[in-house]
C-alpha cells in the first residue's frame, strides 16, 4: 500500500506527518458565539461580560456536564468580546469563541473481554461524527449565569471541519453543470484552498521568511500527486476575520493545490477536514481554513495572465527587462516537471 493510498485508512483520531517536521493532529473544533438572554439583556448592556468567569464556567461544563470528561487546556478554548458596549444593541452578541478538544484517545478504543482494541476506520469515523454531534447539541442553547446576568450559546461545527457538507455542495453544484454529459466528460473538483496556516512554515529556512513552492510542494505531495500549485501571502485573511484570535495579518499564507485525480482530492480535502497543523518543536497549532475550488481558480489565472501578456505593447526585445516574473514567482504555478529547475533568488 502506497503512502496515498493509505490515506483511505486512516481513522480522524490519528495523527499524519508531513515533511519539514510538520503534522496534521485530529481534534473536534467548535465555534460558538454568546447572545445575553432576554430576560437580563438590559444589565448586559451596560456591564462587559467577564471573559475570565465565561472561560471557568465553560471549563467547569466539560468536566462536569459530558458522559466522558474532558480537561480542556485554556489556550484552546479562545472567548473574544465583541464590539463596544455604547454601541451595543439589545440583541447584539456579547463575545464570540471557539472550543478545540484534541484529546480524542477515548473516541479510539473500546473494551471487549476488559481488554483494549481498537476499532476500525468506519466504526471510528462513526463514533467520531457521532461524539461532535453530542458536543454541539450539549452546548448549544446552554444557558450561563455570570455575575447575575444570563447569556445563551450559539454553537456551531466550522464550515471548513465539516466534510460530508462540502461534499454534498460540491455534488449540487457539479449535477448542473454535468446535464447532458459535456464534451470533457464528466466533471468532478479536484482542488483545494487552504488559508491560515504560518508562511515561515512554507519557507526555505535560512533562504526567506516567505512560502516557497518547492517546501509546499514537498509537504502537499504526502496527500497526493499534484498537477499544479499556488502560494501566496495571505494578507487579507486578517482583515476579513476582524481581528479573530488565531489569525494575524501578514504572518499567514494561502495556498491552492490541484490534484491529478479526483480520488487524491477526496482523500486530502478529508484528511485536512478535522485536524490542526502543528510544527515540530513549537507549541502553536494553526487551526487553519480549508475548503474546495469552486470558482477554478488555475483556469482562471492562465486566462488572466494571457489576457494581460495580449495588451502588453510590443516593445524592442534587446534592451526590454521585465519585472513582473520577479514579482510572479511566490504566486505562481508549479510543475512536478520543474522542481529541480526553478530556484528563486531573494534579492534584499
């Protein structure tokens, strides 16, 4: 069985490693946002929620409340309050945060004759979606009373943890387009958009601080074989999370990645569902974003890039230096074909 291969395998309370000391790690992720109840909502309004207390109180909750008690260490459970009280209105969310239980050996083994086996990857894949399940309905609805004033949670799993719904829109979407068989057959996606992850990550080190292709061609070859690639710094993302908690701006980099066959893009995209990226020797865990390509991102950039080279003005070949390839090599595609020959220079 090949590397690739054994990605159909493997269970989501199991580990993967990568290249350059990177690991995918499983966990359950949730996101919840907290609304003051009705009955209290006019002293929430004038008194900032305790971020402290809410932490202790949900904390509390999984040690006390779940058929299986779960020790939550505090830096995976982030509260951020939200917007300014004088602004605030009557039914405006007071904070907003997310839960990640990475401790999931209980999910992995049952007792058969009081002795431990382990189960296999469907039962696990089962018991898995079946436990979040459990959690999301748990807190979801759950009233907190803190300091006299009541709140209620909205809880929620990620768009970006949840396999089984990007399948079916990636289904709806492709049963459109695939009316009346057109003339390249069948269509089905086969890349993936990830955001959030740490460019240092990515780089060559002692080379630049910046993603190179090369190391990301590297590390994404453990999910499949890839027909071509994009990295790019990710400055926006910052921006468009409005400060969230494990996102900084400029730090960050996205990367698109097309796969050679539709099988390798299920497999990846479902490994990736689930699971946190973890440098070896670091205590950060990026909890990134993943989703598939919808908007076919690569055809897309060769159309634009032609588009552009068709209203460049003709120009005298001899003494013409262009500076967009400089300018295009960290947001350009990658060839298995090329990754011996292309080198980039960083020049200061």
């Amino acid at each position: 069985m090949s590397e690739t291969e054994s990605l159909d395998s493997l269970p989501p309370t199991k580990p993967l490693e990568l290249e350059k000391g990177l690991t995918l790690v499983p966990r359950v992720k949730l996101n919840f946002t907290i609304y003051p109840n009705p009955t209290t909502a006019a002293m929430a309004m004038s008194k900032p929620i305790n971020e402290w207390k809410l932490k202790l109180a949900l904390l509390d909750f999984f040690k006390s409340s779940l058929t299986v008690p779960i020790t939550v260490p505090e830096d995976d459970l982030q509260i951020q309050r939200l917007g300014d009280l004088k602004k605030r209105k009557r039914d405006d969310p007071v904070a907003q945060g997310s839960l990640a239980i990475r401790d999931l050996g209980f999910l992995s083994k049952t007792r058969i004759n009081n002795e431990e086996e382990e189960e296999d990857v469907k039962v696990l894949e089962e018991k898995y979606l079946d436990w979040r399940k459990y959690l999301l309905e748990k807190m979801d609805g759950l009233d907190l009373n803190l300091e006299g004033v009541k709140y209620k949670l909205n809880v929620a799993v990620p768009a970006s943890d949840d396999f089984e719904a990007m399948k079916k829109a990636w289904e709806d979407f492709y049963a459109f387009r695939n009316r009346g068989y057109s003339r390249g057959g069948k269509q089905e996606p086969d890349t993936i958009i990830m955001r959030g992850v740490p460019s240092r990550w990515f780089a060559e080190p002692l080379v630049s601080s910046k993603p190179s292709m090369l190391v990301t061609h590297s590390i994404f070859s453990r999910l499949g074989n890839i027909r071509d690639l994009n990295v790019s710094e990710d400055n926006d993302l910052g921006k468009e999370v409005e400060e969230t908690m494990s996102v900084v701006s400029g730090l960050n980099c996205k990367i698109v990645v097309q796969f050679e066959k539709h099988s390798d893009f299920y497999n990846a995209l479902k490994v990736l569902c689930g699971r946190s990226l973890q440098k070896q020797g670091a205590r950060l865990k990026a909890d990134y974003e993943v989703t598939w390509d919808k908007d076919i991102f690569f055809r897309n950039s060769r159309s634009n890039t032609q588009d552009r080279t068709s209203r460049m003005p003709e120009m005298a070949v001899g003494n013409y230096r262009s500076e967009a390839p400089r300018r295009q090599q960290q947001n350009t595609r990658f060839s298995p074909d090329d990754a011996r020959r292309k080198r980039f220079k960083v020049r200061n």
